[in-house]
C-alpha cells in the first residue's frame, strides 16, 4: 500500500551540533522545535506538521472502509446511555451518564433523602465549539453549596480553576487559568486551595483563595523553591480534619498538613526530604497513618502523633512478598491496597485487633482497586474489578456481612461471551534469568503454531503496572485472529518497587531487554514469529518502541509509538523542560554525570537511529504536549526517514488541538483506536 502513496514528506536538514563530557552530538532536526515554545507559529515547522499530517490521510483514504467498520465494532461495544454507580458525600448521591450520540458526561447530584435530579455540569455544553475539552477535577464543597471545577480546553494541561454555585448554576468567578491537580475545601466552604503550574508547566505551589476576594490576591501557602523538580500537591484527609500538602519528584518526597478548619495555619512538616525516601500521608483517630519506603523496598505502614509527626511507630511491617501501594485511613478500617506475586489484593486492617481481612475475589489473573468513597464512614466500601476476560464490575463489599455485592458490570451492547476467550499468565525468562510476567488474551481456537498474529503492549516506566484488566476494544483484534499480551516489564511496579528500580538509571536496558525477550518467549511459545508482532507503547512506552525498532527490527510487523519520549538526550540536558528536572532522579542526570550522559546516549532512540530496514510505524505527537513536547516524535520520524533502508510504512499523525492524551470525545478517541487498529491489520495483511 505504502507503494500507492504520493511521496513522504522530506524535513530539510539543518546540522547543529554540541559537545558534552567529550562526545560529540549532531542533530539535524533541531530546528523542527519551535524558539517560541509552548506557542507553536513558525510557519516552516507547521508546514512539516501539516505536510505529515496529509500524508497519514492520503494512506488513511483507501482504508477507510475498514476504519468505518472498526469503529463501528468498536462504539457497538459502548453503551450510548452509559452512567455510573451514584457515589454518596455528605447529603448528596452523585453521578454521571452519557446521553446516546453524546461525547461527553453531565454530571448529576440528587439529595440522599430523596428529590429530583440536578444537572451540575454538562461537559456536552462545556465542549461546545472546542476541539479540545478534558474535566480535570470536580470537587464538592462540605456545605454542597459550590463546585471547584478544573477544565483544560486545549490539552495543554493548564487547567482553569471555577467556582460554580450549584443553586443557579452559574460560574462565580475564575481563581486560576494555570491550575493542576486537584482542588481542597476549607471545612467551612468558605476557601479553596490549589496547585498552580509556572511557565515551565510544573506544579510549584500551593495556594488560598477565599470567595469572593480577588483571585491576584490569593495567598501562597506553600511554594517549592529548593529542588525545581519536585512538584506541589494537595489533598484531604479522609477524615477531613488536615489538608494535606505534598511536594516531591519519582524517588523523594515530603508532607505537610494544615488543619482544614483553619488553612492558613503555618503548615506543620511531618519529617523533612531525605534523598530516594518516599511517604504519603492519611489521617484517622487523631494519628497519621503513613506509607513510607524509608527501611524497606515494598513500604510498611507506621503511625505517628500529629503534635510529634516525625516520630513514627510501625504498624504493618514491610514483606519481600507483599508491596503495599497504598494506605486510607476510614473509620473503621485502614484500608492496605497491595499487590502480592504480581497480583492486587485488598486488605482491611481493624485498628485495635491489628488483624487483617483479604477481600476475596476468585480468578487467577485480574485488577481490583478501591473505587470512589468520599465518605469516612462508608457502611461498605465500593472497589472496582476486571480481568483480560471479565468486563470492568464495581463492588460494594460489606466487611460486616463479608459478602461483595455487584453494582455494576459494563455492558457490551453488541454481545460478548466471555466463555469464548481464554486468558494465561505467563512467566517467560529474561536475558538475565529474571521471570517477566506476561499477561496474554486470545480467543479460543487459536493455534500456537506461529501462524497467527500477536499484540504485544508495554509501559515500563515510573512504577506504574500495566494491570490485566480488560478492553472491549480490544475485541475488535482477538476476533481476527490475534492473540493480545501485556509484558510486565522491569521499570513498572508489577512486581513490586524492586521491579520499578530495576528498570530506571543504570538499569534501564532491563526494560528493553524484558521487552524484547517477552517477545522472543511468546514466538517459542507459539503465539508469533518474528515479523508477525505488533507492538505498541505511548509516552516513556513510546521510547520502548524506539529502543526495540533500532536493536531488534526484525521481530516487528508493525510499530505503533504514540507521543514517544524519543529525544532522549536532547531534553535531558535541557532543565527549562516542564519534566526534566523531575526525570533525573530516575534516569540519572546528563548534565552533571558522564556515566549518566554515556547511558542516555547508548539507548536515545532518537540518537541510534541508524541505516537499516524498520518496520512499518504509525508515530502520533500532540502539538499542545507539555509532557512529549512534539518536536520529539517530529524529529524522529524525520530522521528515520532519512536513514531507514526500507519501503515500509512510516508515519506520522500529529494532533495540531491536542495534547498528550490524544483526542478526548469518546467517539473521537475510538476513532483514533480505529484507526491504530487499521494500521496494524493493513500491516500484518490480516484479511478481513
């Protein structure tokens, strides 16, 4: 097909170059960033943009009848008039639904006692006439009088923070254009605190707004001035009696806490920053409940006096088997989110026996969670479940009565027998003896002989696991043939934190190797062969993608690298970047650390890039991106198309109203799912 195209489009070359720790860098493509960033008008770099971006659709046009058909499966698989469970807090049970056709929620409340339903937000309206619009945060006043509303409207990620009285309807005032995160009430209603991101797109600081003054005269309550990588954080706890106030990077943090009641108290530190020490903070009983990494690898839970905070008494010791990720501190239970083997399980610890109840579920494989409880006092605590082959279930879980009841089960308008389809998990062997967990899906029939296609997905960045939880879009491949797997690679947390240090700074190949080893294991296990995978990664996963075309390009049938962290590094040494200061204590800093700089150098995808054949690749950017800003993905298919020995496919599609996430309507973003789909089975010449 990619015969039938006119000609690709060819970025000028326009050699600069720089000298670090003695090695020389040449880049080519360095003017494709825009002096002006994040405003995007140089007119030769949007030419380029756009001149991609018209190639993508001249090979989009002859396929668009299997697009239509694939989107359609894939809507056919939603429920038009989809809601949510309603959630209680305070006197009001709240939720959300989809009108049918709509691409967006409205957002209703009705009191507890009962009355009639009320309309607070209707994203379809908020939308109207944008191309671009994402609800960040919504968070309630304790009275139920107002709404603290977060809404980005170009996928820039600079939120605007209204007020909307809840009585009338009506926005009161806008505090911020700049705000991040997520809002926190005064216990009066009368105040909100909030995050503000700077010019270089990080949350630095913390601040009070009372309504009705002035929004320029908010005042700062706290502001991160020591390390220009960390970033600002709020919340409450889940008793509501402390606002708690965060700052740190992916290895270090610290907490504050003011009382709710009264915001503008000096913030009290809990234990000052030490380096690679993490803790997050809850509150319950007068004590803090305290999640800490400080003496063990998988965390342990200790407790402390809010008049003596650094002093801190264990609770829940740390395991080699058990990483706990997670601590909330409800009446009658500290609530222990864990993972064990790779596998969730929820616990509820009683406070004064100190025993601990697993919340019983029965597959082998699967994702559970805490769901949404605002309450402190919930009369039981509402989860969320799926596995590869069990469609998304929120639970209530009575912990008197130890008994699940099922709220929901996403429904699958178009049919779906999950007796059909057959899910393993598989511990395959790494280059260097480790067992990487990989989580597969196929329909039954499928033939492990190597001669049907496979799906290969992965993150491995930051300690975020990639959970076996299921997609009804992924249906659309299963059906065809396709055998869908997510590998577990070292970087994420599938197997605890040792997992995730496994993969960042001096280790970082394991995850390129895991990856690639994964697929290697998966063809002697029968389910490919090398040339008929398709992979897939976005962001940090999207580096992953541009490691494993340039060491193994043979294993790939097709490549899909959404807003991939590419030009390594470029944006490693550059500390006016919104992420790079935060990113050096993962990937080690270039500036300062030859070991580090040699590392960075030895795996940039964009800096390896070298003459070969690749496979074909679909590659997406977002212009309005603070996080992969797009000049990385733009700079790489350029000079890939300039290196690459090949007639494959290589595209790509930049969204020019976007940001990191892509398109955020839920047709617009299936469609975009339509069109990866499409790509993939083009590619791998599954027939229709």
């Amino acid at each position: 097909m990619s015969n039938q195209l006119p000609s690709p489009p060819k970025a000028d070359v326009r050699p600069t170059s720089f000298e670090r720790h003695g090695i020389k860098v040449t880049d080519d493509y360095a003017w494709l960033r825009d002096a002006g960033y994040p405003k995007v008008d140089d007119q030769p770099v949007l030419d380029y943009l756009k001149a991609e971006n018209a190639y993508f659709e001249a090979w989009k046009k002859p396929h668009e009848k299997l697009s239509d058909t694939l989107f359609e499966e894939l809507k056919g698989r939603q429920k038009e008039d989809d809601s949510s469970v309603p959630v209680r807090q305070g006197d009001h049970l709240y939720w959300w639904a989809f009108k049918p056709g709509a691409q967006y929620r409205q957002w209703y409340r009705k009191p507890v006692a009962g009355g009639a339903d009320q309309l607070i937000l209707d994203e379809v309206r908020e939308a109207e006439g944008k191309e671009y619009f994402r609800l960040g945060a919504m968070e309630m006043s304790p009275d139920g009088r107002f709404a603290a509303i977060l809404a980005d409207d170009d996928g820039s990620e600079r939120f605007k923070l209204k007020i909307r009285d809840l009585a009338t309807g009506k926005d009161l005032e806008t505090v911020t254009a700049v705000g991040i995160g997520s809002p926190v009430w005064s216990a009066d209603s009368k105040a909100v605190l909030f995050t503000e991101v700077n010019d270089n797109w990080r949350s630095y600081r913390a601040r009070y707004h009372r309504l009705g003054d002035d929004p320029k005269n908010a005042r700062t309550i706290y502001e991160e001035t020591k390390d220009k990588g960390f970033s600002v954080g709020l919340d409450k706890s889940q008793d509501e009696s402390l606002i708690l106030i965060s700052t740190g990077d992916n290895r270090t943090s610290e907490v504050r806490f003011v009382p709710a009641a009264n915001p503008l108290a000096e913030p009290v530190l809990i234990s000052p920053r030490k380096e690679n020490r993490l803790y997050e903070v809850d509150a319950a009983h007068g004590r803090l409940w305290i999640l800490t990494n400080d003496n063990y690898i998988n965390f342990r839970v200790a407790s402390a006096d809010p008049k003596n905070p650094g002093e801190w008494s264990e609770v829940v010791p740390g395991s080699e088997r058990t990483y706990i990720r997670g601590v909330t501190a409800f009446r009658n239970h500290l609530a222990l989110t864990t993972r064990v083997d790779g596998l969730d399980q929820l616990l509820l610890r009683d406070y004064q026996t100190g025993q601990s109840e697993r919340i019983p579920f029965t597959e082998a494989s699967y994702s559970a969670g805490l769901g949404s409880n605002p309450e402190f006092d919930p009369p039981a605590y509402r989860l969320s479940y799926s596995s590869m082959v069990t469609p998304a279930t929120v639970y209530d879980y009575d912990p008197k009565a130890k008994k699940l009841t099922t709220l929901k089960v996403q429904q699958i308008p178009s049919g779906y027998d999950p007796s059909q389809y057959v899910t393993e998990r598989l511990m395959l062997p790494a280059r260097d003896g480790k067992k990487v967990p990989v989580s597969v899906v196929y329909k039954k029939g499928y033939r492990k002989d190597g001669s049907q296609p496979l799906f290969l997905y992965a993150y491995g960045a930051y300690g975020y696991a990639m959970p076996p939880s299921f997609s009804s879009a992924r249906l659309s491949l299963l059906d065809r043939g396709f055998a869908y797997a997510i590998a577990h690679i070292r970087g994420g947390d599938d197997l605890g934190y040792g997992w995730y240090l496994d993969g960042t700074a001096k280790n970082r190949w394991n995850t390129f190797h895991d990856f690639v080893d994964a697929a290697k294991g998966l063809n002697a296990a029968g389910f490919a062969r090398p040339g008929r995978i398709a992979a897939q990664g976005g962001s940090a996963g999207g580096k992953l993608m541009g490691v494993v075309v340039n060491t193994n390009p043979e294993l790939w049938g097709a490549v899909i690298a959404d807003v991939p962290f590419v030009d390594v590094i470029n944006t490693m040494l550059d500390d006016t970047l919104p992420l790079t200061p935060g990113e050096w204590p993962v990937w080690g800093n270039p500036i300062t650390d030859p070991d580090a700089f040699k590392l960075l150098l030895s795996y940039s995808p964009y800096d390896n890039v070298k003459r070969q054949a690749y496979p074909p690749m679909l590659v997406t950017a977002g212009l309005n991106d603070p996080r992969v800003t797009y000049w990385e993905p733009a700079k790489w298919v350029a000079r890939l198309r300039a290196n690459k020995t090949d007639q494959n496919l290589l595209m790509l599609k930049t969204n020019m109203g976007a940001g990191h996430g892509g398109k955020s309507g839920r047709w617009d973003s299936l469609k975009e799912v339509a069109e990866d789909y499409t790509f993939v089975l083009t590619q791998l010449g599954v027939a229709e």
